[in-house]
C-alpha cells in the first residue's frame, strides 16, 4: 500500500517586477519521510519553502495539504494548518528568555491572564531535555551563541504539533555533535508519521537522514526520487547542471614552509585555556571542538575582540598586539565572524560601504 501524501506542491511559480524567482515549483511529501530538496544558490529553494509556509504568496500552482487545497496568506494560517518551519536566518528576541522566545504568544497562564512563569520553565526544560540540547531555559537570548540560538528555534519548530516540518538549513550553526542528535529528534518526529523537508547543502547529511529527494535548478523542479536509488555524483549532476571536473588535494600533507603564524599557551578565563599553535604559508589549519569548547572565543581573542590573561601570539615574526582589532587589521589578519548579522555587517549601510569599512584609509 502506497504512504500516502501530506503535501503535495504543483508548478509553483513566483516572479518579482517580473523577473522570475522560481518558474515551476514541485514536491510531493510522503508521511512519515524526510523529504532532501536540493538545489544550489539561486534555484529558488527558499522561495518556494516561504510559499509553503504563507510567508509569501504564489502567482500560481497548486499545494494541497491532506488532499485539500491550501493557500496561506500568512504563516500563523500555516502554522494552525500543522505545518511548521526553521528558517536560515536567526530571529530571536534577544532580552527574552529562551522560554520566553519558544513559547512567545502561547505561554501558559493563570487565571486566564497572568502567564505562569514556572510552568513555561517546566515546559521548555521538558522540551529541551527530550531534544538533548544542553540549553538553559532561563538564559536570555543575547547571552547565547549563534549555536545555541539556532538549538534554542530548532526547539521553538518542535514545540508546535506540526504534521509538516520544514527545515532549511537548520544544521549552519551546529557542530556535529548537535547534529547528530538533531537528525534523532527527526526520525522521531517521522516515527509518529510527520513530514519533514529538509534544506541543507552538506550532502553528507542528506544521504544520512533523508528518504526522498527533489531537485531545483534555475527556479525550477529537475527531478525526484528515493535517496536509496542515487549516489553523491547523481546529486551533484542534478544540482549544476554538468559534471564537475574532479580537484586532487591532498588533505593532511606535510607543509614545509615557514611559519607565518604562532601561537603559544594563549589563555582566557572561562573561555579556553593553554593554546599554542603554528600555522605555515600556503597551509590550512583546523580548528575542531564541540559546541562550547572555546572555538569562537579564541578565534575572537586572537583577532583582538577580546584580551587574553596569558599567552602570545607573533605574526611574521613580530608580536601581534593583543586587544587591538585596528592594529591586527593593519597587520594583515582577517575574521569571517560567526554570526554576520549581528557582528560582521552594517546591515544599514551599502555593500559597497561594508566591503570597504576594514580597508577605507587604503582606498
């Protein structure tokens, strides 16, 4: 007997000032399934998962939900619909708590009026325990990692008794560790018959937890089928279009140049401790560590954000200044910050203007 479909989407189109952002979207979602939607930048991905979810509206095509034909002018419409969703960009309430954030407009109340506080606690403990997120409930948001806010509306989408989840990219800011324990929170869900549609462009994921995939490309649907039928290279030729022309690199290769980067016992309290590390020209080193380990705050410290309490750091050969980001600037050393939003860009200003801001006295 055929699983029936949850959800079911047919050349979904949506255009802006008549330019086309997706010229023909198609999913069909088993119960019970992880449904992998694969597509490069651009393919028109989180246009149609905004559609589905009533953040935007369609110019045509047809969605039907159970059988029944739905259109969504708002994602509260989706939401008492069943279907629920992780969006890639991160909106918290910062000065909120997590309980407070998860259950926003549904917390428990007395007497009708008053909101019980130590049941919303109860409630997002329970939730947070069962999920394995090692997450305060009573932490405000503005003191947790862009790793722990992305956990903390991982858990706000499963509070919800959602039929449908969709999830577009929701493993961008977790390590793997959190991952894993993410894609056991999935297969539950699946287990009691939800549908879930996953976004993610670590193929190595896909091929972990998803059943069934679709593929877009250029705005438009290319193919479906079971993930079971295909290997990685099918994917990738399904997403660019072409074969790619195949890089030997050779990780873990011995680099004998000289050093251009040292190291040595840098240590910050609280934060991480005895640090020392080389890194030579022309080699790339990782950094490895679970969720908390001190990755960020000693990439930050390095930079110059914060200061150390012990330890050195030489550039070329000369001291680098610690706690000056200006004079590590000059000096030739860059940071992709983890959470771009809130510290690596001006969201107020031009590109052209964030481009600049690190190198305008060159200029």
């Amino acid at each position: 007997m055929a699983t029936p479909l949850l959800l079911q989407a047919e050349h979904v189109t949506k255009a802006y000032a008549g330019i086309p952002a997706l010229r023909d979207g198609r999913l069909s979602l088993r119960a019970g399934s992880v449904h992998a939607l694969c597509g490069g930048n651009g393919a028109g991905k989180s246009t149609f998962l905004s559609i589905l979810m009533g953040i935007t509206q369609r110019d045509a095509g047809t969605i039907l939900l159970n059988g029944e034909p739905v259109q969504f002018s708002r994602p509260g419409d989706a939401l008492a619909a069943g279907i629920a969703m992780i969006t890639q960009e991160l909106e918290p309430i910062p000065f909120m708590t997590v309980a407070e954030n998860i259950w926003l407009g549904r917390e428990p109340r007395r007497a009708g009026c008053i909101v019980d506080s130590k049941e919303l606690n109860r409630r997002t403990r329970a939730l947070l325990d069962e999920l394995e997120f090692d997450v305060d409930a009573t932490s405000p948001m503005h003191l947790l990692s862009v790793a722990q806010i992305q956990l903390v509306e991982i858990a706000k989408a499963f509070s919800h008794d959602c039929s449908v989840m969709i999830m577009d990219e929701p493993t961008s800011a977790i390590g793997e560790r959190e991952a894993q324990i993410l894609f056991k929170a999935i297969r539950r869900l699946a287990a009691r018959g939800a549908g879930i549609i996953y976004v993610s462009h670590r193929l190595s994921e896909l091929a972990q937890i998803a059943d069934d995939y679709s593929i877009f490309r250029d705005g438009a649907f290319v193919e479906s089928g079971r993930m079971a039928d295909i290997d990685r290279a099918h994917l990738v030729r399904g997403i660019v279009g072409q074969e790619l022309a195949r890089i030997d690199h050779k990780v873990g290769r011995e680099c004998a140049a000289e050093c251009c980067l040292k190291v040595e016992g840098l240590s910050r309290n609280g934060e991480f401790e005895d640090i020392s590390l080389h890194v030579r020209h022309g080699e790339i080193l990782g950094i490895y560590g679970l969720m908390g380990s001190g990755r960020s705050e000693f990439l930050n410290c390095l930079y110059g954000l914060t200061t150390p309490d012990a330890g050195s750091v030489t550039l070329q050969g000369k001291p680098l200044p610690v706690g000056m980001p200006k004079a590590t600037i000059r000096a030739g050393v860059s940071l992709v910050t983890e959470d771009r939003k809130d510290s690596g860009l001006v969201l107020s200003g031009s590109i052209l203007s964030n481009i600049a801001l690190s190198a305008y006295r060159r200029l």
